[in-house]
C-alpha cells in the first residue's frame, strides 16, 4: 500500500488572504546591493552568442552583470546557484574564477544560492557542478578577463597581442603603467564597458594551470572551525519567534479532529490549522513545544495500516507498478542462458537508509510588505522557492530563497517542506519564524534511499567466459544498472514499485545498489569459475579508463600476493569491486578480519583508485574519495530503517549507527590524473565500490556469501 503523507494544503486562496495591499515584486535594492558587495560596477556588457547561453548550465551567460560585480577596492564577486553542503564546491568554484581572472583566491568573494541575485546555474545535484558550472564560470570569467585587457589596450593605444593578466593587472604595459579591474570599475571607464567583450575568448589550458590543479585550502575553513559562520539553522532574525509543527502518530494517519484552544490560551503563541498542517509559533521553541505538545492531547487520528520493514522485499516484488519497465537488451540473453554451460542466479537486498547530515532540515521565513524571504539548507533553491510560490499561491518573483552553507545533503534536501512550514507560521504569527527540524523529525519525515531487490543471473561457456548476464532491479533506481562488462547478451530492467516509505535522491543514487549486487554477483561467477576475481574482471574489460583504476587499486594493494597468502592465513579475507558513474571511475579493494569466536568481522584497510579527468583540487578531491569510503562503509556495515505499524523504529542516532571514528579502517586512496580529458564530477561515484569490496572479502575469508545491505553479523555468526 501506498503511504500518503501529511500535505501543506496551502493552496485553496478562500483559507486566507495572504497580505493587504498590491503585488509587490521582490528584488534586492540598489542600497543592499552596495552594502553588501561595496563600491564598484557590474560588467553589463554582452557576450558573443557562440560563446554563451542563457544559463550558465551549457555555457557562459548572455550578460556578465548575472555574474560578476568589480569592486573599487580590487575584489571581485562572482554569483552562482550552486549550493556548498560540506563538498568543497565553494572552494572549486572560487578557483575557477580566480583562474580566469588572473587574481590570488583570496581575491574572488562567491555569493551562493540565492534566487535574487546571480544566474540560474542549476541545483546541486548529480556531480553537475564540476562539469557544467566550473566551465560556466571559467568563461564569463575569461570573457571579463579579455574586457580587461582591451580596454586597457584601447585607453593606452598598444595592441592587445603580448598583454596578459596576473595578480589582478594587466602585464606589457610597460614599467611606468598599471591597470587592473579596480580601474575597471571606476566611472571613468564606464561608457568603455558598453560593449561585447570581443569574439575568441578562451578558457586557460590544463598546462597552463596557476590555480587550478592545485590543493587550495577550504575556503571559510577558519569560521567554520571557530563557530564563526552561521549556518541555516543559526539565522536569527528580528522579533523572530519558534515555531514546532505536530506530526501524525504514523505513516499515512489522518488527522480528525483538534483543538487549538489550549494551544493559543498561552502566552503570545500563535496556532494555525491547514488541512492535515498543524502549526505553533512561540517565543522560545520549548513554549511553541508546550503548545504543541497541548494542542495535541486533543487531537484525534484516523491510523492506516502499513507494512514493516521485516517484509519490506517481498512487499516490493509484489508491488511492482511499472506497466511499461525500462528494459535495454542487447543479443539473445534468454537463449544464452540456455545453452551456458554454467548458469547462476541470485537476488541481493539493499536496505532504506537515511542521509544522516550533521544538520537537520532548518528554516527561517520573513514577510515584508507581501514578499517573502526564507533561509534555508536545501540543495535547490529554485525548487524551493517553486514550491513556496506554488503552495502559498504567490508569485515567484516575490519569493526569495537564500541557503547559506548548509551542515550536509548528501541528496537528502532538494525539497522545501520545512521553507513551506516555516513561510505559513511566519504569515500567520506576523513575525519571522525559525523551524528547525529535530533528528527525529529527520529521520521520520525526510525521504530516504530506496530500497531495492535486485534479481542477476550470468551463464559462462566451458572456458569460463561470461556468455551472458541479467539484471533486474526493484524499486531502487537504475542509476549504473547497465554492466560496464563486456557480455554479448546482455538485458536489463528497472521497475518502479509502489514502495511503503518516501523515497528521493541519494549520494550516487542507485549505483551502490546496483554496484553491490553486480560485483558481488562478479565474485561469484569468478568463484563458478575458478578464476582470480581480479583476472575473471580483466578478462572481460575492454574499458580503458576502468582498467586503469582496477590495475592502479590492485597493485598499490598487493592484490596478487594477497590473495595467494590468503589461503595459508586464518580468518583475513580480502575482496575488490570495480565501476563506473557519472563519466568518472572507481576501483575498491578491501581487506578485513574475521573474528569467528565473536561471529563478528572489522574492515582493517581499503584502497581505492579513482579517476574523474582533469584534477582540479588534489586536497579537496582526496577528502571526497575519502568521505564516500566512510559514508558507503555506514551503508554496507550497520545503516538501515527499522520501521513497524507506521512508525520508525530506530529514529536517532542512538539506534541507527553511522560509522564513528574507531569504525575507520586504514584508507589509502590513488588519484588518477586525466590532464587529457574534462573534468567531471567526483562527490558520488567513489562510494559504490566499498559494499561490494567489504563483501566479497568475507566471503573469502569465511566463505559467507553476503546478499543483503546492511551486513548482519548474524550471517556470520550462523555460519561459524
């Protein structure tokens, strides 16, 4: 059965009216804007249109005032959509700029995520960011960098061949002349700004690289360790109030009956019903709970019935909803199966799991005379500010949505639910409200990773070659289900399933599903065959770019001597798994010790190779490789949603382990270096080959085949 949940229903206009007075559009006033950026000039001049698009998604954009403002004091701010959530992007990005624009990092100043001001680079999602808005950047900020060097030539009648930009000035002037963007943004050069910044204009060479390819420290890394910086849930705002939202007692419950009497006979609270929306603002957040916590104890629910997470999988099978899957075939798989002379087949498990950022969901919502400002850590302030236009029934333009650096995603927050609650309480209490979602609220109402069965089978000829292979998953996506092996009959499936919790986006999306049940499944054939896992891959990878990071992971790992030690060693096993997502490549080995008396196992050392082209920020880089080892170790060990009669089970971090420090094991991690070829992105794909890698070592220590995230110990003690 398919859950329902609570909604907002904010959108019938006859509930109430949402202001007094006209329409007003919101936009940032010309004394903010100086206020916050300083004296100086935006670069209001064009672009040639073979170079730029309208967005910065494809391309540059059509006018460089959507992205850069020039500071008489020499500082350069660039604007961007893009959201920082703990990835480093502020810190690439600002590389970027300063790249192109021949200026010391600490030069650039990165205004992000706020829908009034800067160009619409698109949300911060699917490892876009290193290869749509880094170029985005790169070629306004050439283009700006181009303007610099022709008004320069034009104001001292010297050709612009020989002139170049360093440290912010022009360079081939000759001794006795200076000029940089500070002199750019002064009045005296404005009617020289109105014009195109010239046809040609190109992006530095890798080779030619000053900031780019260099490890750059965190950008803001000095207020972030010192609490300096202010995260979405530290907005204060004036007169703001608390607010605290009741919640259904399960999945699916529908709300009868209440009474917001004992609720609003409190001092200075503000309560608000909307449909199944329940709503308190209060000076402190412990008087908007009491209140809450009141009116509760009248309310009255209808409960739905919901199934538990013990018959989660074959809930699933049996609830396939696609009528027309996505299916890709390639050869005859059905009649290679047939004639194989070996055929295996088997189905893996893959648990919900949370995201589990550092920072819940936050928000702080503002009306001033019709227009609404809402803070708030989200990955798509667009999608969020379309959903608070949408469900309060005004219009975009007077809708401003602003995430400062947020405590975490990991694709957890690209809905707007808690701007929604925030922006009704605010209009209703007449005064800024702050909502801050607890760990429980988090873990109950947030969405999760999906769920997922997945049947494979594989047939192999007389000589052990992998003849042919399917795939087949439920419910959890088809990100990576395709095979990067090479098999002349191949088919694969995606069905979508009526599933019984709220599921989205997640780090790599369906690849960790689909890379632990491919490179398990891997092993296995490799086992039918008696072949090296190492070899049995090799041997049938054409690929040069995996190839490459599976030899790079193996050698640094010792694989070879490893895996012949290991038959005279007790309880080590050691494992490996290989793939590819999002146009970047990974290669995983793991080795693990077994504890049989315990029935318990430790992860003590993985090396991962991993390669995304051109490196932009080795340091930066390392620490994502380093973060989705860690993060995929949660998954594969201990993380899963426990959830029972509408209600989850283990909703904190008491009961739902993520990996602590002493979980860590020895990490060793090979960047491959693509100067050659695009950078492309590098947040996600490092995760999905440390589940499979752990597994596969397990089975070679204890001969435990291991089919279902998250692994339980007690397989293992099962089996000693």
């Amino acid at each position: 059965m398919k859950t329902s949940f609570p909604e907002l229903e904010f959108t019938e206009p006859e509930r109430y009216e949402l202001h007094e007075g006209p329409f007003y559009h919101f936009e940032v006033s010309r004394r903010e804007f100086v206020q916050v950026l300083g004296a100086g000039i935006l670069i209001s001049v064009a672009v040639p249109s073979a170079f730029a698009q309208r967005s910065g998604r494809g391309g540059g954009t059509a006018n460089l005032a959507q992205r850069l403002h020039l500071g008489a004091d020499g500082m350069i701010t660039v604007f961007t959509s893009k959201v920082e959530v703990g990835q480093g992007s502020r810190t690439q990005l600002t590389q970027a700029a300063a790249e192109e624009l021949g200026v010391p990092v600490d030069r650039i100043r990165l205004i992000m995520a706020d829908t009034a001001q800067g160009p619409d680079d698109g949300g911060t999602a699917g490892s876009r960011t290193t290869p749509s808005t880094v170029p985005a950047i790169r070629r306004d900020c050439a283009a700006a960098r181009q303007l610099l060097v022709n008004t320069a030539s034009t104001a001292f009648n010297i050709e612009t061949k020989g002139l170049s930009v360093r440290n912010g000035l022009v360079e081939g002037l000759g001794s006795d002349r200076r000029f940089g963007y500070a002199d750019l943004a002064s009045e005296k050069y404005a009617q020289a700004l109105k014009r195109d910044a010239g046809s040609g204009v190109a992006v530095t060479e890798v080779a030619q690289w000053r900031v780019l390819g260099t490890a750059v420290p965190r950008v803001g890394a000095v207020e972030i360790a010192t609490g300096a910086h202010r995260f979405p849930s530290d907005i204060v705002r004036p007169g703001m109030l608390y607010g605290k939202v009741l919640r259904s007692p399960s999945y699916g419950a529908e709300l009868t009956e209440i009474d917001l009497g004992p609720a609003q006979a409190l001092p200075d609270v503000a309560a608000v019903r909307d449909g199944d929306f329940v709503g308190f603002a209060a000076p402190t957040s412990f008087a908007a709970e009491q209140a809450r916590d009141a009116a509760a104890k009248t309310a009255k629910w209808k409960i739905a019935p919901h199934p538990s997470s013990d018959e989660l999988y074959d809930y699933l099978r049996a609830h396939a909803t696609s009528p027309r899957p996505r299916r890709d075939l390639r050869g005859s798989p059905d009649d290679a199966l047939k004639t194989a002379s070996k055929v295996l087949r088997e189905t893996y498990h893959v648990a919900y799991i949370q995201h589990a950022p550092m920072e819940p969901r936050s928000a702080v919502a503002e009306w001033k005379e019709g227009n609404l400002t809402v803070w708030t850590g989200s990955q798509q302030p667009a999608r969020v500010r379309q959903d608070l236009a949408r469900s309060l029934r005004i219009p975009q333009e007077r809708v401003r949505v602003i995430v400062p650096d947020s405590g975490g995603g990991f694709g957890g927050k690209h809905s707007g639910e808690v701007a929604v609650e925030a922006a009704r309480l605010a209009l209703a209490a007449k005064r800024p409200v702050s909502i801050r979602w607890s760990r429980e609220d988090e873990f109950t109402w947030a969405y999760f990773r999906p769920a997922g069965v997945i049947d494979v089978a594989g047939g192999l000829d007389d000589k052990g070659t992998l003849v042919a292979w399917e795939h087949v998953n439920f419910n959890s996506g088809a990100s990576a289900i395709a095979t990067p092996y090479e098999v002349p009959n191949i088919a694969t499936e995606f069905k979508s399933c009526d599933q019984p919790l709220r599921s989205g986006s997640y780090r790599a999306l369906a690849s960790t599903a689909n890379a632990f049940a491919r490179e398990s499944f891997m092993d296995e054939l490799a086992a039918a065959s008696k072949t090296d896992p190492l070899e049995f891959r090799l041997r049938h990878l054409k690929n040069d770019r995996l190839r490459a990071v599976l030899v790079a992971a193996a050698e640094r790992f010792g694989w070879r001597n490893e895996w012949k030690l290991n038959s005279a060693r007790q309880s080590i096993g050691v494992g490996l798994a290989c793939g590819t997502e999002k146009g970047s490549y990974v290669a995983c080995c793991a080795k693990i010790q077994v504890d049989e008396r315990a029935g318990t196992f430790k992860v003590l050392k993985v090396c991962e190779a991993f390669e995304c082209g051109a490196i932009q920020n080795p340091g930066n880089l390392q620490a994502q490789v380093e973060g989705c080892i860690v993060m995929g170790l949660g998954g594969a060990l201990r993380e899963e949603i426990r959830f029972k009669d509408g209600k989850i089970l283990n909703p904190m971090f008491s009961q739902y382990r993520v990996p602590r420090f002493k979980d860590v094991p020895e990490i060793e991690t090979i960047l491959v270096n693509r100067p050659d070829l695009s950078s492309v992105g590098a947040g996600e794909t490092p995760i999905i080959g440390i589940a499979p890698a752990v597994a596969n070592a397990l089975f070679n220590a204890a001969q435990v085949r291991i089919r279902s995230l998250p692994i339980r110990n007690a397989a293992l003690r099962a089996s000693t």
